[in-house]
C-alpha cells in the first residue's frame, strides 16, 4: 500500500480505538506509520481524511449488504415482488451495523459545517447511486436505466432515513418491508 491507502486504513482503526472526538492527527499518523506531514499531502486536512475513511469503510460494508438484499430478494422475482424482502434486506444490514452508523452519522454532523468535505460526500452519494441502479439492474434487467437509477435513489435515500431512525429511536415502531408495499400501492392507485 502507498501513503494514501496506510491513512485511510490507519484513520478508521484510530478513529475506532479513540473515537471520533477524541482522535488526533497524531494519532492516524501513528496509527498508519506515515509522517503527520502525509496528512495534509493527501488529503488537505485531518478532517477530509477522517471523512473519507469512514465513508469508505463503512460505505463498502453497507453497499455490500444492500447488494446482497437486492439480489437474494429479487432472483426470479419482479421489483414489485421484491420490494418488501429487499427493504427488510435493508433494515438487517442497518442493525447489523450499528457502530459504523453511528461513527459516519457523528461525522455528517462535521460534514454538514464544511463545504469541502460536502462536495466529497455529493460524490460519494452519486457514486453509491449509480452502485446501487446498476445491481437493480442487473436483478432487474427490464427497468430502464432511468427506472433502475430512480429505484437507487429512492433506496438509498429511505435507508439514510431508516438508519437514522434506528440510530436514535430504537423503540420505534419501525417502517419494514409490508408496510412499504402498502404505502408505495396507496400512493399509485390514487
């Protein structure tokens, strides 16, 4: 691995060892074995590095158990018909991660205040969009490109929501699968 790859690595294991608060760029540094001068090199400040690490990290484990709910929810079934297995899909990756949720949603809170680190994470979001259409698509082969990238957004922006909801209701009676279908049918058939 090259500097770049040892900071984002040692980024999440610091942030994880000493919490999002608390971690210094001394740290991450140390955590990667590189120079605390790497920091600003790569990735113009603590912050930006911070940001992309957890995004990565977390975004990989996240995108990986939403393409695994839409493919074993959807094989041999229309999107209709698998809506409702995909979203509890969905809400099982969310309780599955908690930690890491909760570690990115610390983070937006930082990423709200900063334009830079925005402009990263509207990259990343289309990123994960376009991630998401092309496995809808692939399970899905009829819908159009436009339909598949449509379904992405839609997915996408339900999970952020539902993520943070389990994050800071967890009594809540929350939104699963039937309850989806139900609300998406009400809202076509009128």
């Amino acid at each position: 691995m090259g500097n770049r790859e040892d900071l984002l690595t040692g980024a999440r294991k610091a942030v994880l060892e000493r919490g999002l608060a608390k971690v210094t760029a001394r740290d991450i540094a140390t955590a990667a074995g590189v120079s605390l001068a790497a920091i600003g090199y790569h990735f113009g400040s603590k912050d930006q590095l911070v940001t992309e690490a957890i995004t990565m990290g977390i975004g990989t484990e996240l995108g990986d158990g939403m393409e695994a709910a839409i493919r074993d929810a959807g094989e041999g079934h229309t999107l209709w018909e698998s809506l409702a297995a995909t979203w509890n899909g969905f809400v099982d990756v969310i309780q599955n991660n908690h930690d890491g949720l909760l570690l990115s949603t610390e983070n937006g809170l930082q990423i709200a205040r900063d334009p830079a680190q925005q402009v990263f994470m509207a990259e990343a979001s289309a990123t994960a969009h376009r991630d998401i259409a092309e496995i809808i698509a692939s399970v899905h082969p009829n819908l159009s490109a436009e339909q598949a990238a449509a379904v992405a957004k839609l997915l996408f922006v339900l999970f952020q929501g539902m993520a943070i909801q389990m994050l800071i209701a967890p009594g809540a009676d929350w939104l699963d699968g039937d309850s989806l279908v139900t609300a998406v049918a009400a809202m076509r058939d009128k």
